[in-house]
C-alpha cells in the first residue's frame, strides 16, 4: 500500500503556495498519496490557540514579510507579498476544492487548489470571485458550468466543519500541514523532514 500524506490548508497561505509544487513532485516520487483538506484555519486557530495575521503583533508581522522575502527569492517563485485581494474570501473556493475531491478524485482537488493559491499569489486574482474560480476550473478541463453550482451545496460548508474538527484532534494547528501517520510536518519549509520519512 501507498504511504498517504494527508495535506492540511489555506487557500489564503503563501506558505502553502511556496511549498505546493515541491509537495506534488515529492508525493509522485515516493508513489505516495495525497489527500488534501482545504480547512478553516479560523476554527483552527481559535481551537489551538493562534492568532489570525491581523491580530499578531507587529513584531511577528514584520518578521513574517522577511520570510515571504527570503523563500520568494530561495525558491524563485514570483510571489507578491501584499497581493491585491489578500485575505481572500475563503469559503467558496475551499468549498469547490471540496466538491471535486468528493466527486472528481483527489489529483484534480490539488490542482485546483494549487491553482487558486497561484492566482492569488502570483497573478494578484480574486480568488474568492465565482468567475475567477470558474475560468481555473476551465483552465485544468474541470466542468466549471457544473462544479459551481455543486460548491454552492451546503453539504460542503458541513464537510469542511468536520475536516476541521478533525484537522484539530489530530493535533493540526497552521498550515501548511503534511501529517503522515502520527508525524506532523508543519510548513513548507519542513518538506525536507517529510521527504525523509517517505523515504524510510
């Protein structure tokens, strides 16, 4: 059996956009799984006691652009640090993630949410905006014209409750988090650590 990496996230994260193709080319090499799960941090933070970016100091905020900086230039994705539409409404896009996973499969979940993450970090998109979503979905030959009514359901707004619920008990508290059987990996710059233990 595939090892399975179960793959926690924020569709507003830049952290989980810096890590998404490393992610995707490290699964594959390990054969491994990955089965994503577009949480509500909100929830999370509250549950787990962290603090949404507008409410941390100015110390911590500071220090948070300085990172952005330096894996932006590490990595070399051309990410923009106060992208025009950040924070990004959440909910509809987490929702549509959601929906193509329950019914499409996990491959084309990932990809659109890797999507979503690149046109709000790169190409300064609205991602929380039904037709910027609609024209990504289009873009990876997803039906948009049927997948955006589906996200509308309210089972998915239930489902992501309980993936975050979850998310919490398994000790999941900021994103990105890769968790491999008991093992959390928290960030991307820990995809090191979880290539390891792939590997082993």
């Amino acid at each position: 059996m595939p090892k399975i990496v179960d793959y926690y996230v924020s569709l507003n994260s830049p952290w989980t956009h810096l890590g998404a193709a490393r992610l995707e080319a490290m699964v594959a090499r390990h054969g491994a799984a990955l089965r994503i799960f577009p949480v509500d941090f909100g929830t999370i933070f509250a549950g787990s006691g962290g603090l949404p970016l507008p409410k941390r100091s100015p110390q911590r905020q500071a220090y948070r652009m300085m990172e952005l900086r330096r894996w932006r230039d590490r990595l070399g994705i051309p990410i923009q640090l106060q992208p025009k539409f950040f924070p990004a409404r959440e909910a509809l896009p987490a929702h549509l993630v959601i929906a193509v996973r329950e019914t499409l499969g996990q491959a084309p979940a990932v990809a659109l949410a890797h999507a979503i993450l690149k046109a709000l970090w790169q190409e300064e998109r609205d991602t929380g905006d039904a037709a910027v979503l609609a024209e990504l979905a289009t873009g990876l030959g997803l039906d948009a014209a049927a997948l955006l009514p589906l996200a509308e359901e309210p089972r998915w707004a239930e489902r992501r409750a309980a993936d975050s619920t979850e998310a919490l008990a398994r000790g999941v508290f900021g994103a990105p988090s890769y968790v491999l059987g008991e093992e959390i990996f928290w960030g991307q710059d820990r995809l090191d650590f979880l290539d390891a233990a792939l590997a082993g």
